[in-house]
C-alpha cells in the first residue's frame, strides 16, 4: 500500500467534501493526517468532469451551493485562496408553470414575494422572519445538541420550519404559485411532502436563497475539493488515491480512523471492532429513493417558455404542489413517476469556462426507488419540453446515470441515494445513530452525510465528527 508511514494521528477513509474537511479539522489541530480515497479523483460527490463531449464540463455529482457557500466552516477557510470561486446567478431559482408564467426567487424577499400575488404578504412575513432569526441559529448548527446561545429564537424556529410541506402549503399559503414554490424547494429532502420534516429543508433553502444565494463553482464543481486538498496540503496533510479500504486492518495505525462512508460501508469495513448492538443500530438505519441523473451538451441556451427562467440557476420542474407532491410519494412507493419532479441547473448561462463558446450544458435529476435501474431520459425531457418546447433540438450529447449506477460509481450513493440516508424526522437529527459521530469502538468515527448536519456539501459533518475526535483522544 502507498503509504509514506506507518502510522499517522487521524486516517480519513473518503475524500468527499466531508472527509476533507475532518482532515483539514485534525491538521488545523496540528495532528499528522492521512485520507485514503478509493477512486481515482478525490472529491466524492463534488466531482466534475467531461461527461459528453471534449469541452464541456460537468458536475458529476452536485452542481448547485447553497449548503456550500453557507457553510460556517467553509467561510472560515482560505478556499478562495486555492482556486474557489462561487459564480451567483441572477437569481437563485426558477419555477415556471404551465400558464406560461415562472415564480422566480430572487435574492430579495421583496421582489420575490411580489411575484406572489395574494401570497405576498404571507411571503414577507414568513421568510422575513426566518431570515432574520437565521444568523442567531448558525452557532446551534457547529454545536448541535448543546443548548442553544439563543434558545428562544430556536425553539420559534423549530416549530415554524419542522412540519410537513403541506401542513405549511395549507396554513401559510393560499395561491397556487406559493405552494407550487414550496413544494419543489421542500422536494430536496427526498421525503413525501406530506411528512415531517419536508418543509424544514425547503424554507431552509429559501433561507439561503435570500441571505446567501444558490451559487456554482467556477469551472466546476471539482474546484471545491481541489481547495480543500490544497488547503489540507499547506497544512502538512497528505492523500492517497486509487485505493479503496475493503478493511479496517488495511491500514496504518491511527489514532482516530474518520470514515467518510454510510453505516453500510462501515459494516464492511469495520464490522468487526464494533460491538454486536452498535452493529444491529446500523443495519437497520433506512436508505431513501435514488435518482436518475442526466447531463446534456447544448447547442445554445434552454429555449424557456417563461423567459425571465435565463435568469436563475436552478430550475424546478413540476408545476402544481399536487404534481410535485405525487411525484414525491411515487418513489417511497416504488414506482417511477410518469411526471416526475426535476431539478435542473444551467451553469453555462453564468460561467462561460465550462463549455465552447456559444454553446451550453445542463444538469438535471429525478427521485426514483432505492436501486432503480430504470432510464428516466424520456420523462425528465418530457418535463423539460413541458416549460421549454424546442430543448430536445438542442441535444448535441446526453450522459445518463441511473441509480443502480451512481453506487457502483461512488459506493457512498447506496442504491442512489444521495442523501446518505433517508432523512425522515427519526434520522434527521439523531443519525445515523444517538451516537452521532461516535461508534462504539474508541478510535472510529463516521464523518460523512448519515451524520449532523446531513446531506449536502458543506463539510460540517466532517468537521464536527473530527472535533469530536479531538476532544475524546488528544
Ligand atoms: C446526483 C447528485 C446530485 C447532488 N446535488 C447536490 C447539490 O446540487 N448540492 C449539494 O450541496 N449537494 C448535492 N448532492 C449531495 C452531495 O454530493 C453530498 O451530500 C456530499 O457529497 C456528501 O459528502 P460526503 O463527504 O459525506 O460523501 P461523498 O461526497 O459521497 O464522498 C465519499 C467519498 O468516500 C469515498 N469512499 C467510499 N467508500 C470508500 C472506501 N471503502 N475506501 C476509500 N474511499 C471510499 C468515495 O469514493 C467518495 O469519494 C448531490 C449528490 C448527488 C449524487
């Protein structure tokens, strides 16, 4: 095995964005760390690359920050430094409907509630108050489980956003267009929108889009690990690629080993240092719906029927919240929906370095059942013909990825999930176990998404799992 010691402080199985920022934590702390990758590039799910044609660049996993630009630990680092850039759209995102007509959510509550028409009040009051008890809450998401530096703005918090999108679609709003909007943007939780805590990851994300927007990075997504590794560089850390961990005794001794891995791999790899109760508290944590992929080389610009969608980054296609609501259900239930829920990106019309001149790319995604193996090309362009007749001529390639695939291409995406575990309200906060980062056995923790603060590429679970490490070993 190509490892320059025998022995190192920390060792980080994964380099996704969470195994990088669990090496950066222990390097910061001035301990010697090791991250071991098993495929050839690092950055898991924060990969590009030239999925189509010579020139256009895509995202391979993720493609769209607001998690990332978010990110209390991020925002600490010198990525910029390294080569990072976020590219913000004009707006953060856009859902057209099928009267031709688009909501676009614009960095301004203002202008987007007056997009709103009677729900615009209802709009201002409740993402202005959201939005401005946010700041207050970012240091209960560093030190989840501690008591809150601001408990009363938390507990008001909580019981506004932890509910299901349709309690808050039938109680805070009334127009079709506001919980059209609530309905895609709760979608991302990859939960039936009818249950809790659907409505928590859409105003999350409406947060965001207000306060710190929805950005790409600059030619690609890759440049987020890059900066990370490079940052982990200067700090003395060092990476390992092209060699996948079957087992924990593979490799050097280490204080604390971080596993950038779900409970499943963890199983694997380390099955046999963790106690027989820990083991069966793993195997029954629950792994949601996949998602087909797709990636398109374009001949020019997504021909929107509601122009003002060129404007924003993000596109949710789904039309009405009972479409979207459907589709959502449709793959809990095991069935690939005939009008499924698409998220769309179109960083080409805001950062000309991923494609020839002229030309452009797309990124887009459904929800299907865990291990799908279904193509969900027809469908997906369906949706996008819906709202954007004339897309199909554009096609000069398309890449797909179907479920069954995504985990054979990163073995954290089980069956293609790309949550790294359902999130439903049982494993929203406690996952993957009341443990947390910990396991049963003294040294092995879990850094990746199945931890706090769960999906996304923000880096905070690895950063919190490492400095529980620090306070438990060093
Ligand atoms: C299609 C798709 C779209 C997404 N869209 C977005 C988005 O737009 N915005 C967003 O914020 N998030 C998005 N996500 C989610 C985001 O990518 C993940 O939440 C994030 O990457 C999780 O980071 P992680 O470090 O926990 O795990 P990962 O990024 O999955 O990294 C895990 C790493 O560990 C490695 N590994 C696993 N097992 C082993 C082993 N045994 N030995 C060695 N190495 C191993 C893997 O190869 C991988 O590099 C998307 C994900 C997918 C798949």
């Amino acid at each position: 095995m190509p490892f320059s010691r025998q022995e190192y402080d920390a060792i980080v199985i994964g380099s996704g964005p969470n195994g990088l920022s669990a090496a950066i934590t222990m390097a910061e702390a001035r301990r010697s760390v090791l991250v071991i990758e098993g495929y050839e590039m690092i950055g898991g799910g924060a990969r590009s690359a030239e999925l189509t044609l010579p020139g256009f660049v895509h995202d391979v996993c993720s493609s769209v920050y607001p998690m990332g630009v978010w990110s209390p630990f991020f925002r600490r680092l010198p990525l910029a430094h390294y080569g990072l850039e976020w590219v913000h759209p004009s707006a953060p995102l856009a859902h057209p409907l099928d009267d031709g007509s688009a909501v676009i959510v614009d960095r301004s509550i203002e202008v987007t509630a007056q997009n709103l028409g009677e729900d615009a009040d209802r709009y201002r009051r409740l993402m202005g108050s959201l939005t401005s008890a946010w700041p207050k809450l970012e240091s209960s998401v560093q030190s989840p489980f501690s008591i809150p530096a601001h408990p009363f703005a938390a507990a008001r918090f909580g019981l506004t956003v932890l509910r299901s999108a349709s309690s808050v679609a039938k109680h805070d709003f009334r127009s079709e267009r506001a919980r059209a909007l609530l309905a895609g943007l709760a979608a991302h939780a990859v939960l039936p929108l009818e249950r809790i805590p659907s409505a928590a990851f859409g105003l999350v994300l409406g947060i965001i889009a207000h306060t710190q927007g929805w950005p790409f990075a600059r030619s690609g997504s890759q440049n987020i690990p890059n900066a990370l590794a490079r940052h982990l560089a200067s700090l003395g850390g060092e990476i390992v690629t092209d060699t996948p961990v079957e087992s924990i005794e593979q490799i050097p001794r280490a204080r604390a080993v971080l596993c950038d891995v779900t409970p499943r791999q963890l199983l694997k790899i380390a099955g046999s240092r963790l106690s027989a109760s820990f083991r069966r508290t793993l195997d029954r944590y629950r792994y949601g719906p996949g998602v087909c992929k797709l990636d398109w080389a374009l001949n020019g610009p997504i021909p929107w029927k509601a122009a003002e969608c060129a404007r924003a980054g993000t596109v949710h296609l789904g039309g009405t919240f009972e479409e979207i609501a459907a589709s959502e259900r449709d793959c809990w239930q095991g069935k690939h929906s005939e009008r499924p829920f698409v998220l769309l990106s179109q960083p080409t019309l805001f950062d000309t370095t991923r494609a020839p001149a002229g030309k452009h790319t797309a990124w887009a995604y459904c929800h299907v059942p865990n291990g799908s193996t279904v193509d969900m090309t027809d469908a997906i362009e369906k949706q996008i013909e819906r709202f954007a007749p004339g897309f199909r001529s554009l096609i000069l390639k398309r890449s797909v990825r179907v479920a069954a695939s995504l985990e054979t291409y990163n073995p954290n995406l089980i069956g293609g999930d790309i949550g790294g575990g359902a999130a439903d309200l049982e494993q929203f906060l406690l996952r993957p176990t009341r443990r947390l980062y910990r396991t049963s056995a003294k040294g092995i923790y879990l850094c990746s998404s199945s931890t706090p603060p769960g999906p996304g590429v923000h880096g905070l679970c690895g950063h919190l799992a490492a400095r529980s490490a620090l306070k438990d070993l060093f």
